[in-house]
C-alpha cells in the first residue's frame, strides 16, 4: 500500500507552528505574577500586549506561508498553504486591530485623557508609533482586498500587486515592537528569539521568491518551442531548455509561468505540465480566458520563459491506494492527463466535456489508457443532461468503478465539477483523505 507522502511532514510542521503561537505569548506570561493583573484598565493593556504578541507572530507566519519554501511546498502543498494563508487573514486583522484599541484605550484610562489625546500622544510623542498605525491601517486595507467579493471584482495582477504591500506592513510595523513593546524593548533572549523569527522568516523568503527560482531558470533556461492549437480555445506550449533530464516535476504540478515578452514579462501565470517530463521537452496546455491566456497564443518560437516552480502536491506521489479514479472536466485534463503517466496501471479516467469538440488531448488520452490498461469514459453534455447527471452521481459512480471507495480520486475541473463529485463521491464512500482536489484557484 503506498504512503500518502507528505502527511508525517505536514504533521510536524503544524504542530511547530501552533508550539510557536504559544512561544510567542510565553515571555508574557512568565513575566506576569499570578494575580498582578489588577483592575480592568490592567486587564485591557494585557489583552493588547497579548493580541499584539499575536498579531505579531501571525503576521510573520503568514509571510512565511507565501515564502514558497520548497520544504513548504513539498509537504503541505501549494494549495493548502494558500487556503491557510487565505482563512488567516481575518484573523490577523482582528488581532491586529484588537492590539491597537486594547493598547490605545488601556494607555487613555491609565493617564486619564481622551481616545483622541491618547492617539494624538502616540502618534506625535512615541518613536516608530506611526509607523505602527500606518501598518494596521493598511492591514485594515488588505482585509477588506481579501473578502471574496472584492476580490473576484478586481482583475486579478491589480489584486496582486496590492497585495504586496503587506510587506510595508511588516516593515512599518517592525519598530515600535523593540522600542514600546514590553516583552521585547529590553535586550536578552525574548528579544534575541523575535529578531531570530524575523530573520528566519526573511531567510525563507529570499530563498523560496529569489534563490531557488534563480538556480532553477539558470539550470534548465527554458524557452518557447512551439505554439500548438488544440481546440479554438485551447492551445498547448511546448517548452525546450537545458538538463530538462534532471528536471524534478512531476506529473500533476504546476510552475508559475513568466514568458519573457514585451505584454507578459511583468505578469506570471500558473498552469500545470499537461505531459509527465520525458527529458526532452515541457508542455503546458492553456484555455483562453482572458488577456493574458489570449496574448499566448501569439508566443513566438525561441521565446525566453521563467519558472518557479515546482509545486503543487496533485500527484502519484501523494496517493493513498493502489489504484486511482481521475476525474476531469474542460481543461482540467491538463494536469490530470501528465499524471496518468505516472499512476501505476489500472487507473480509471472520466472525462467530462461539454460537445465532442471540447475534448481535449483525444488521441493521446486513448494512446495512454492503451499502453497503461486504463479505462477510459468520455461523458459528453450539459451540466443538467440527464446522462451525463446519472453517471456523475453517487450510484452512477459505483456502477461505472464498482471499487472506487477503495481508491484514490484525482478531480481538475471548473468549480461546479468539483463541488457536485466531491458530494457524489463522499455518497459513494470514498473517505475525504482520498480525494485530491485541483481548482485552478490559489
Ligand atoms: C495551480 C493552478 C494550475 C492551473 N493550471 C492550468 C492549466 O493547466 N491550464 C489552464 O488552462 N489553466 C490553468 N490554471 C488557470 C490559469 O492560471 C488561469 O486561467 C489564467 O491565469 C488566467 O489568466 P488570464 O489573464 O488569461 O485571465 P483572467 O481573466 O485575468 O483571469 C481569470 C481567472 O484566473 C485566475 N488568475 C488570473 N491570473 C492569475 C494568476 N496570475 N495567478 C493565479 N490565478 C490567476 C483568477 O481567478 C481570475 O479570476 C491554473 C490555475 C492554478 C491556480
């Protein structure tokens, strides 16, 4: 029976970092006394110190989630780490506004002044404090860039970019926590500990953003091979560079794609390898969604391309049993299609599309379940087809892979594929664990 990969790892890293949320609010508590914390405007300044502790570590610790450490990478998955990221963020945002009003309220009661006064005293009196409040006010900022509705609303790279600045954030916010804060203004191991966190997570970041993309682009200078189309909509990239033997991808991962033209050097895409490595070339096969996918289609022969990547813990590697089910819907067969390479023989494949015509990799797809002994089903129709609903249902499933609660699910397809097959599955018994997930969303 394999070993799901990655799970022990993954383990291990949460527990760190839960033990890390504790360390942080540690020095606190063992510098204060039972019973020294007096009357509510005490109870009020030790809930900000606290929060601000808080706020603090989560913040690094959200900067180290998006360090794409390969180590990170590897044993949590791209996607879960930006789903953490993601459910964290409100989080952060509240302990970060909790700081500043416990903080802000516990200091006007204690000196006996007004919100205001207090506020206007911190901001014009206290070293690095506007800093601070800068900081919180583009937290605030970014929370409100994080609700789903805002930001399916704004075109994705202007999302991005604002988003950046949550390195201002730490950056503005570093200061006033080494020269206000009471656990760390004073030099010796608490403080030594913090600096330590920051320089770690600054480490990652530089390695995981700068030094593995650069040792990967200088090792294996990919560049454009040919421009394919597959469909009216759908093109495949096929990619050539150097050592690509010893490219470690496999079959289900994703780079994200920067193609080294005029319109697209300054955005990059994720798209996932739709052929496992052969050791000679890449391919990417892309749907047209909008400008950036449209521009593509026009990408000449010898372009320059740059990766970073791999990720994404969609593989063979990953799996659970023995055998697998690899459901996908519309372009979702990209990924789905390099893994079926890497699945040991016996896998079964079900292929939604919409016409005949929107079936994608066709010849090749009957080619691998030839030469891998994989059962293959092309379900054709609309979503609301009667056919096409009997067979994506619970029972329909059963009927189709009698095993398939003994099996691992691979699932890539728009989001409304994923949401119905995963409910079918659970009715058809297929444990959680075994069902691997790939949106397209990160
Ligand atoms: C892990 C992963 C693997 C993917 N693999 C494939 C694949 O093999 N084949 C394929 O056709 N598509 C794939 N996609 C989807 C692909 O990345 C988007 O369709 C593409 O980026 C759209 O860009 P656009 O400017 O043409 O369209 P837009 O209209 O700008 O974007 C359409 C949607 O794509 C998403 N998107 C846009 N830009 C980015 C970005 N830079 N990073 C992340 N998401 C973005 C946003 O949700 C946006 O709403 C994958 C996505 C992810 C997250």
């Amino acid at each position: 029976m394999p070993q799901r990969r990655g799970s022990a790892g993954r383990r291990l890293i949460v527990l760190g970092l839960w033990l890390g949320l504790v360390a942080s609010v540690l020095p606190w508590w063992l510098e204060t006394p039972p019973g020294s914390v007096r009357g509510t405007d005490a109870a009020v300044l030790a809930a900000g110190r606290i929060t601000g502790l808080v706020a603090g570590y989560l913040l690094l610790l959200q900067v180290l989630l998006m360090s794409r450490l390969p180590l990170l990478e590897r044993s949590i998955g791209t996607e879960r780490l930006a789903r953490w990221h993601r459910d964290l963020g409100a989080t952060v945002v509240v302990a970060v506004l909790a700081h500043t009003a416990l903080i802000l309220v516990g200091y006007a009661a204690l000196e006996r002044r007004s919100l205001i006064d207090e506020a206007g005293l911190l901001l014009t009196e206290y070293e690095d404090m506007a800093g601070a409040f800068a900081a919180a006010g583009i937290m605030v900022a970014l929370g409100l860039l994080g609700i789903r509705a805002v930001r399916a609303a704004l075109p994705y790279e202007l999302w991005y970019y604002l988003h950046l600045s949550s390195y201002a954030v730490l950056l503005l916010g570093f200061g006033h926590q080494f020269t206000h804060g009471q656990q760390l203004f004073r030099p010796g191991p608490v403080r030594a500990g913090w600096l330590a966190f920051y320089v770690v997570v600054l480490a990652c970041l530089v390695w995981g953003r700068v030094v593995a993309p650069l040792r990967f682009n200088l090792r294996h200078r990919l560049r454009v091979a040919d421009v394919v189309a597959e469909s009216p909509d759908v093109i495949s990239i096929y990619l050539t560079g150097r050592r690509l033997d010893r490219l470690d991808a496999r079959g289900g991962q994703f780079f994200r794609w920067r193609f080294l033209t005029t319109g697209c050097w300054w955005q990059s895409h994720p798209f996932s390898l739709s052929a496992a490595r052969n050791g000679r070339w890449l391919r990417l096969t892309v749907k047209v969604v909008g400008a950036h996918t449209a521009d593509l289609r026009d990408l000449d022969p010898g372009t320059r391309v740059w990766a970073a990547g791999p990720a994404g813990t969609f593989t063979a590697a990953h799996r659970t049993r023995q055998r697998a089910l690899l459901i996908a819907g519309g372009s979702g067969i990209a990924p789905i299609r390099a893994l079926l390479e890497e699945l040991p023989p016996g896998a079964a494949l079900i292929y939604r599309a919409r016409t005949p015509a929107d079936v994608l990799l066709h010849r090749e797809l009957d080619w691998l379940a030839e030469a891998r002994g994989t059962d293959i089903w092309y379900v054709i129709g609309g979503r609301d087809d009667p056919g096409p609903r009997q067979v994506m249902s619970g029972r329909g499933l059963t009927q189709l892979v009698p095993d398939v609660a003994r099996r691992d699910v691979y699932l890539c397809g728009p989001p409304g594929l994923i949401e119905a097959s995963t409910s079918a599955l659970r009715g058809a018994g297929v444990p959680r664990r075994q069902i691997h997930l790939a949106t397209f969303e990160l």
